[in-house]
C-alpha cells in the first residue's frame, strides 16, 4: 500500500497528514510534526483494525504480534 505524506509549514506550525487515511497532525518544529504523524498513524489504524475485528471484517491466521517497538 502507498500513500502520500505531506508536510507543510503553515503559519505557526507545521502540518503533517496522510490525505488517503485522512490523518493530519501538526508540531511546532517539521521533527514534531512527522513525530505526532507516526503516532497518529498508529493509532488510527490500531483503532481501523479493532473496528474490523469487533465487526467480523478482519481474521487471525495465527501470526502474533511479538513488539509493536519497531522504531
């Protein structure tokens, strides 16, 4: 899966989103903002996965996730 990354300095901070997932974030310096990206993407699609699952629109095959720590 690609997706585009797009960070620009606006007026007092800068704006980081991802336009397909519809995750925007911001920081005041452009390593705060990629930095609050990458969490909010985490979460975003922690919180698609679990939606999957509670609506049966996602299966185990039996793979763990041994560390989220992946930095």
């Amino acid at each position: 899966m690609k997706i585009t990354v797009e960070i620009k300095k606006g007026e007092k901070f800068w704006v980081a989103r991802i336009p397909e997932l519809g995750v925007t974030t911001q920081g005041e310096t452009e390593t705060q903002a990629k930095a609050n990206l990458k969490e909010a993407l985490e979460l975003h699609l922690e919180a698609m996965a679990d939606y999957a699952i509670e609506h049966g629109q996602l299966q185990f095959t039996g793979h763990k996730i041994i560390s989220k720590d992946y930095a």
